[in-house]
C-alpha cells in the first residue's frame, strides 16, 4: 500500500471514529487516491484535485464534481498537518448547480382556501387537525417536511409568551407568534 493510501486509510478511520457516516468519502477516497498514485503524485495538489474532480465520467450539470471535489479537499486538509507540501483547494472552487425550486408563498386567500379545503374532510377529527395545522404553519411562518415522530412534550405551547417550540429530530426552535396573527388561531 502506498503512503498516500494509508494515509486514507487512516483519514477515513479517524473520521469515523469521530461519528462522521462518510458515505460520499468512504467510496471517493480510495478513487482519488489511486488517481494520484496513477499519476505518481506523492502528495494532494490543487492541479490533481480538479483534475480528478472533473474526470468526464460525469456530467458537468450534476453536484459529482463538485462533491469529488469537497472529499478530495477534506482529504487535503488532514494531509496538510503530516506533509507541508499539500496544497488544500479552495471551497467552492467547482461550483454546485443548485436544483432547489423556488418557495411558493401563500397568500391569506391561499391559506383561507386550503383551510376550508381540510373543513371538508369527511371525519370531524382529521378536520379539525388540518385546519389547525395548517393555521399553525400559515402563522408561525414555519413549514413541514413530511412526517415528524409525535412525543409527548411536543409541541409545547407558553400562552404567557405566546411562543411555540417546535422539536425535530436533534434540534429544538423557539418562535414567536406574532399579537395580531395569534389572534386568528384562539377563534
């Protein structure tokens, strides 16, 4: 095995170690090392960085290169404590196409309509659960990404304040309801 093969070895070792998953790298890594040891480079350069990243086995529209490029990257900067001659590529130097659709923003005609919409369901509880959701989303500016598992203490609402926090997996956030909203969601 060469030195910069171990020395990915151990990279990938540490990391995980440390409770990263490492899918992406895990399966890179070991790609661009043999790239280098291919080209006979001893250590992580720009030049061979992106050189590898841009290999035409993909399509330059899609987030591969760019994705090769942050594991070739993460790799330099743990080589460059243990050999001074790694050169570390800049960040965002192969740039992501972003592929996010633009928000669409619910006017109060919007929220009024998709809440009279859920009054409609057949069964009075699921009813009465929509249109609260939704009221509670069109109020706190927050929005939902699927399914979140229910516990007890969520969601919990401080009347005092008027603040709801809401508890997702690992993170917790705290947001203030707006006097003239919060109005609209006691009737």
């Amino acid at each position: 095995m060469t030195p910069l093969g171990q020395a990915a070895e151990d990279y990938l070792a540490l990391r995980r170690s440390l409770g990263h998953k490492l899918a992406d790298a895990g399966r890179l890594l070991p790609r661009f090392v043999a790239f280098l040891d291919q080209a006979g480079a001893r250590t992580v350069t720009i030049e061979a960085a992106v050189a590898w990243a841009q290999e035409p086995d993909a399509d330059p529209g899609s987030t591969v290169w760019a994705r090769r490029l942050t594991v070739a990257r993460g790799f330099a900067r743990h080589m460059s404590g243990i050999d001074p001659r790694t050169e570390i590529p800049a960040a965002g130097l192969i740039s992501c196409p972003q592929r996010r659709r633009p928000p669409f923003i619910f006017s109060d005609a919007d929220v009024t309509a998709v809440i009279a919409q859920a009054r409609t369901l057949r069964w009075p509880l699921p009813a009465l659960t929509h249109e609260t959701l939704i009221g509670l989303l069109a109020v706190t500016g927050l929005f939902s990404r699927g399914r979140h598992p229910k516990r007890r203490s969520d969601p919990h609402v401080c009347p005092a304040q008027r603040l709801v926090v809401t508890t997702l997996p690992g993170a917790t956030r705290v947001v203030q309801v707006c006097q003239r909203r919060s109005n609209r969601t006691t009737r």
